[in-house]
C-alpha cells in the first residue's frame, strides 16, 4: 500500500475509532486494516496506536501524524478538485439531506431543471427531520431551517420562508378564528416541543406587540405530526409555509389572524456543507442554483 493510501487508512480508524469500523467504511476486511497500519508503522519507524482489548488510542507519535496528514489529504483532495474545474462541467454523485417538508415542497421541484442544467450529476437525497451529521455519513450538503447551531459547518442562507399561524376549517367552523393573539392562550396550541410545556409566540401591527404563553395537549417535535394534528381539527399551528404547502393548497388549513404578523416573520432556510479551503463543482453549482431558484 503506498503511503498515501496508508494515510487515508490511518485517518480513517482515528475518525471512527476502531478497526473494524474504519474497514466498513474503506470496504475492507479487519485485518486488511490492521496490516495497513503495522505497514505504516514499520515505514515510520513509530508506533501510531496505543491498543488493548478495549481501546484504541493514538500515541504521541500518532497524534502528531494525524494532524499533519489530514492537512497533506485536504491539499491533496483540493488539488484534485482544482484540476477537476478546469474546462470540464461539474459531474458526480450529489449526497444531499434535507427536511421532509422542504424535501418536498422546494427541493425535488427544482430538481429537474438542475438536472437538466447539469446532466453530469447524480443526485441522492434524503428527506429526515433528524439532524444528520454530514462528516460521519458523507454527505456532501444538507438544507437547514432557523437559528443555525455553532458548528465547523460552512452555512450559505438559500431562501426565507413565511411563518404562518394556521387551523383547519373544521377546527375554525367549532372554536371560531382568534380575533386578537390574547386569545390564543385559551386555545389548543400545537406547539413544536420534546416536552410538556408552553412555547412563546409573538406578535405585532402597526407597533402593537403581543406576547402568548402556547400550551395545548398535544405536542411534538416534529412538523410533520404538527401539521397532521391541525389538519384533524386538533388546535392551532406555527409554521413556515414550505412545511404545509400541501395543506394550504388544499384548503385542508387556513391561516388566521392574518392581520397580524408573527415576530420573527420567516425562518430562514440555509444550505450548510463540512469545511473546505475549495468547494466541490457540483455542490458549488447547487448551492448557487438553489439561490437564484428561491431568490433569497
């Protein structure tokens, strides 16, 4: 195995921790692993691991080994993808992540004109509403929604999306529509929540401002299940209208207190990849697409 191979293995095991678990990644066998590594060493003259039954762990020799060949693979990958940029359109496979709701309301209805712009690329998507670790599972971008998390992500803001208060007609035509947000504290809210509790919701016009204390007895920290709940009749609903497209279109909810705008008024949408020096062509070309689709 030449060196730089042996590199990516050795970068391999310390990010998943384990031999057999870097195999599975490299699509190798255990001991194929294990030899690459005992090679490294005797190139090295330097043992990289600590290791007993239970635990791996780098040694000093292997901490510094590590950080000096993760910087060598990044050169190395960016000269590849430089190369790859000159006089050639962007190709490839395309790891994307996205939420459900924007999954299916923006995301797959841009897809066949991106696909039609750029024949060279293979898009694999994935919808979730699970926060997906991008490093660990290779995927190259994921779409996120509201106040980003501190991360060594780089973030790029693709769209923003009006936030809507919202019950179905038959929720409306029993409980009536709140007249004044005041009201909605006495009202069934359906409030994105992990546990019992009350969320905050504000409100203002023309200088008016409101503050309620949403509370009802169901929650769920899922919009999905939130938007499901109010198309039963169950309550009233917050959300960003890309995550009830479906519904409003339908009629199957209705926005109320119209007259009011929720504070914040949008939730912006952003597209976020791991951390490089330079941008991959083919997800640089969807993020700029994605911009100018939605025209933030």
């Amino acid at each position: 195995m030449d060196n730089l191979a042996g590199m990516r293995v050795f970068q391999r095991v310390v990010e998943d921790g384990s031999f057999s678990a870097a195999g599975r990644r490299l699509g190798m066998a255990p001991s194929s692993v294990s030899r690459a590594i005992g090679d490294l060493e005797r190139d090295l003259g330097a043992r990289l691991f600590q290791r007993t039954t239970r635990k791996l762990s780098l040694t000093e020799a292997g901490q510094v080994y590590f950080e000096r060949t993760g910087k060598i693979l990044n050169d190395v990958d960016e000269a590849r993808l430089a190369v790859g940029q000159v006089g050639g359109a962007p190709s490839g496979i395309l790891r994307v992540t996205t939420p459900s709701g924007i999954g299916r309301e923006m995301i797959v209805q841009a897809l066949p004109d991106f696909l039609a712009a750029y024949p060279g690329i293979r898009v694999v998507l994935t919808m979730s509403d699970t926060l997906v670790d991008l490093v660990a599972t290779g995927i190259d971008l994921g779409i996120r929604v509201g106040r980003l998390a501190d991360s060594s992500l780089i973030a790029r803001k693709i769209a923003d999306s009006p936030r809507l208060l919202c019950a179905s007609p038959g929720y409306i035509a029993r409980e009536g529509a709140p007249a004044h947000p005041s009201e909605l504290e006495a009202r069934n809210c359906l409030t994105f929540r992990r546990h019992p509790g009350a969320n905050i919701w504000q409100f203002q016009r023309n200088g008016e401002r409101a503050e309620v204390k949403a509370s009802g007895n169901f929650f769920a920290p899922d919009a999905n299940a939130l938007s499901a709940a109010a198309v039963a009749g169950m309550g009233l609903i917050i959300l960003p209208d890309w995550n009830i497209g479906q519904e409003l279109r339908s009629g199957a909810l209705r926005p109320v207190l119209t007259d009011w705008q929720i504070d914040p008024p949008t939730s912006p949408i952003y597209a976020v990849y791991p951390h490089q020096r330079l941008l991959a062509p083919k997800v640089r070309v969807f993020i700029d697409f994605l911009v100018k689709r939605f025209a933030i």
